[in-house]
C-alpha cells in the first residue's frame, strides 16, 4: 500500500497522481497552490464558527442540504448503528453563509475547487481508451455549470469517554462524489483501507491536500478507478482531549449527467443521502 505524494508542480505530476489513485484510492498532493495562510485562517474562523451559540441559527435545510449538521443529526455511515462523532457545515455557493464570517471560505473554495478541476483532468488524461470512450460525456465536462459541489467544514469534538459505545469520529464510508479534495486535518487519524483489507494512515502533512477517489467515478469508470474506503479514527494518545478539524471539497457532477445506463448523478446522490440519514 503506497499513497504516493505527489508534487503539483513537478513534470510528471499527472501520471503519478493517476498511478496513486489507481492503486489506492488516494493521494497527497505537495506544493500545491493553495495559500496556506489562507488554510489557517479559515480553519480558526470555523472553530470560533463550532463554539459559538449563533451556529443554531445556520443549522441545515433538509430540501438543499446546506448549512449545519449538529452532533445530533451527524452521518450513520452505512452499515453504522450509531451516528458518527463530529458536526459539520455544508457550504454551496449559493447556500446559507454564516453572516460571522469573512469572505475567506469563499475564496478557500474557489481555490479548492480549481485545484480540483486541474486534479480531474489529470485523471481524464490518464484513462484507457477504452473507457474514456465508455463516458457518457468527458470527465471534465461532468462538472461543467455544476452547482453541487461542496465544502465540508468538519469538527471532531474532543472525546469525554461518555461516547455511544461503538461510536467513531468517522465510520469506514466511501464519498458519494467523482473526486474529494481535502486540506489535512489539524490531526492525524485518517486511515484508508488496503486491498489487504489492513488499515493505513494517510501520510498527509498539514497544509498538504489528500484526494480521494468517490463512489461517482468509480460507477462512471465502470469500476477501472475504485472509490476507496477510509474512516476516521478515535486517537489513544492525549490529542483525544482535542478537537480535530478537516475541511474536504466534494466535486460532484450535474445533477442530469449520466453515471451509468441506469443512473444520472441527481439519482444516485438522492439515494444515498437518505441511506445515511441526513435527508429525510
Ligand atoms: O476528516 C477527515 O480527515 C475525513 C473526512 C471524510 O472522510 C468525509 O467527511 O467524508
Ligand atoms: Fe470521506
């Protein structure tokens, strides 16, 4: 199991990048152009954002999915009996925005969301022929005018001992969406699962961006890019008594774009918002 780091800048950067995620469903991207001043800032915003009373005035709506996600509601990840440990806020482009806040999530996105778009071509390049030609339209193309994509702003609140029994800060999920780009947490604790059914640490530094592969491309690639199953973890060590923080973008497709014969995008994110209870 080797999740490769790749460097953004360097030559070879896209075929590395594709090997990585062929092989493991992740990868860590260095020297990227996101600013890192830019990362920390919007990280302290949110955690004034998550302590603060003024949140319940943001909570989500059901209809569009925007806004927070309290500790009572939180994801059961399929298969889960009990919620996972951590609240969160969805923020669309034209969602609900915290009044509190700076203009910096919305930048933060942006550049989020044009490394992504850079990380989806390299993809494309890298596909065979023959399921490049198997695409309902190109890779690139799917996101075109897409208003779906989304960032995820994460608290894992620290942990008391009081916890439902069973209960982790993430239980083992694949994402929904064709590519997830996340800025590493403030704290380790996120582990993807090998082909030798073994767990492993993602190797990703602070301020450095682990992507993953969805369930999207992986229905879209006909199974050639696997969606990679990854959770994470209740730490042992001191660092349980403190919050962690992490911040993923969900690059996600048109709702009308084909994913399969069977499936449009807009179906198959309808169906799986419902199995993991955060749309009634
Ligand atoms: O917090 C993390 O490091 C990962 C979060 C995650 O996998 C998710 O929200 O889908
Ligand atoms: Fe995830």
């Amino acid at each position: 199991m080797h999740v490769a780091q790749v460097d953004f800048k360097s030559a070879n950067a896209s075929p590395e990048f594709a090997k990585s995620l062929k092989e493991t469903g992740f990868a860590v991207i260095k020297n990227h152009p996101i600013d890192t001043q830019l990362m920390a800032d919007v990280f302290n915003e949110w955690k004034e954002f998550f302590a603060s009373d003024y949140k319940m005035n943001y909570v989500y709506k059901n209809d569009t999915q925007d806004g927070l996600f309290p500790m009572n509601v939180s994801e059961k990840a399929v298969g889960y009996s009990v919620k996972d440990i951590k609240e969160f806020y969805h923020y669309y482009t034209w969602g609900q925005y915290p009044k509190e806040l700076s203009n910096k999530t919305k930048d933060l996105y942006q550049q989020m969301n044009l490394v992504a778009v850079t990380l989806l071509n390299w993809v494309e390049e890298n596909l065979p022929e023959d399921i490049r030609k198997s695409l309902s339209e190109p890779l690139t193309s799917m996101i075109n005018g897409s208003n779906q994509t989304l960032m995820r702003i994460l608290h894992y609140p620290p942990l008391t001992g009081n916890e439902e029994k069973g209960a982790v800060r993430a239980g083992a999920h694949g994402d929904i969406n064709l590519l997830t780009v996340l800025v590493a947490a403030s704290q380790s604790g996120l582990q993807v699962k090998g082909s030798d059914d073994k767990w492993y640490d993602v190797p990703a530094d602070p301020g450095m961006l682990a992507i993953n592969i969805g369930d999207m491309l992986e229905t879209a690639t006909n199974g050639f890019y696997k969606s990679t199953l990854h959770q994470v973890i209740n730490p042992l060590d001191d660092s349980r008594h403190l919050s962690r923080y992490s911040i993923p973008l969900f690059l996600h497709p048109r709702p009308d774009v084909r994913l399969s014969s069977s499936k449009t995008a807009g179906e198959f994110l309808e169906e799986r918002l419902r199995a993991l209870g955060i749309k009634k």
